[in-house]
C-alpha cells in the first residue's frame, strides 16, 4: 500500500491505496466522486475527464499515485455555493445530452478548452473535443453549449440565450457518433501513463 495526499474540488484527503490504483477508481470509489464515469477504460471516451492542477487529464489513464501532491477538481466540484458552473448551465440550456454519460467529461474537457481559447470557433471546438465521445448526439447541441458558455464566461453571466449566439452554421456536417461503452460494472484498475482528454483523433471532428 501507498500513501497519498490528494486535494479533491478543495478537501484534503489522505488515504492508503494499491499503487495500481487508477485515478478514476480512486475518486469513485475510495471518495464516492461518481460523477466522475468509466466509459471505456482504455483512454478512448473521455467520460472520466478530471482536471489536474487545472488542466484536463483522463483519469482511467492516470494512476491515483500520480495525483500525490496535486489537486484535482472533478465534475462536482464545477459548481459555487449552489450556482452551476456557466458550463453546466449552458448544457443543461442547449439541451446538450440525452443519456448525460459523456456529459462530465464534456464539460470538464470544454472547460479547459475555453481557458487556452475563450472565444473558439465552431471547429476549434470540435477539434478541442475531439476526444470525447458521445454516443446519442450528433455533437451539434454540445458544441452550441459551448459557444453560450464562451460568450457568458466573457460576459461574466450566467449562460445566455440561444439567441445570443451563431448557432452552427446550416448544413454543417455532422459527425457520425462514436459508441462509448454502456455503464455496466466497473473494470478492475489497471496501470497506464496520463492521457491529457482530447488526444485521441476520434470524436468531435468528422
């Protein structure tokens, strides 16, 4: 056993775990972080996209060793003093989910999308989501969400009206969605090198 100490959405916790430990499983189930999902388990979905020390990872492709000393903010931890984040705002608005699996993911990979580029085109957010998946939609509401959330995190509102920004353009192609694995029960953890979200060339982009 090894001993880490993880700063989790602000709360310190210190605990004794298998050094193989993902990352993911650690948050799921050591800390009952489960807004953080296991879609595929080999990098590939994006559904367990955490940020840390601010920037996107994949955390069935992070060992929790490799978390000692950092922070890590989760889907859950978006959130202030009971106001969603712009961008949970913005995809509950846009209607920007079906089944809401990739939706965690999404939203943490848009989110550190927006801090490199706080006012990206249509296809700078399609190539910054290019690595996560979503197997209902045709990404159209996704990436509209994130264009509402750019203009508001600019704006420094809450996520504004359809009418508020370009929606994407007519007749722009839509990808063919890519299946992520249904929930079901959970893989045992394995060991893996940090795949930053987004590095995958499947996705977004058709």
């Amino acid at each position: 056993m090894t001993r880490i100490t993880v700063t989790v959405d602000g709360v310190e916790y210190s605990d004794d775990i298998e050094p193989r430990t993902l990352l993911v499983y650690y948050l799921r189930q050591n800390l009952g972080k489960t807004g953080t999902v296991v879609g595929c388990d080999t990098s590939n979905c994006g559904a367990c996209t955490v940020h840390l020390d601010g920037r996107s990872v994949k955390s069935c492709n992070v060992l929790a060793v490799q978390a000692d000393g950092h922070e890590v903010t989760t889907i859950e931890g978006l959130a202030a003093d009971g106001q969603l984040h712009p961008m949970q705002q913005a995809f509950h608005e846009s209607h920007a989910l079906q089944c809401g699996y990739c939706t965690p993911g999404m939203i943490m990979q848009a989110c550190d999308l927006l801090k490199d580029n706080p006012d990206p085109s249509e296809q700078e957010i399609r190539e910054g989501l290019e690595g996560n998946l979503c197997r209902c939609t045709g990404y159209h509401n996704i990436v509209r969400a994130v264009q509402h959330a750019a203009a508001a995190m600019r704006q420094g509102t809450e996520a504004p009206a359809d009418s508020a920004v370009p929606a994407a353009g007519p007749g722009a192609p839509e990808p063919a969605t890519a299946g992520v694995g249904a929930a079901g029960p959970e893989m045992p953890p394995g060991e893996g090198a940090p795949v930053s979200a987004g590095s995958t060339g499947e996705g977004v982009t058709a």
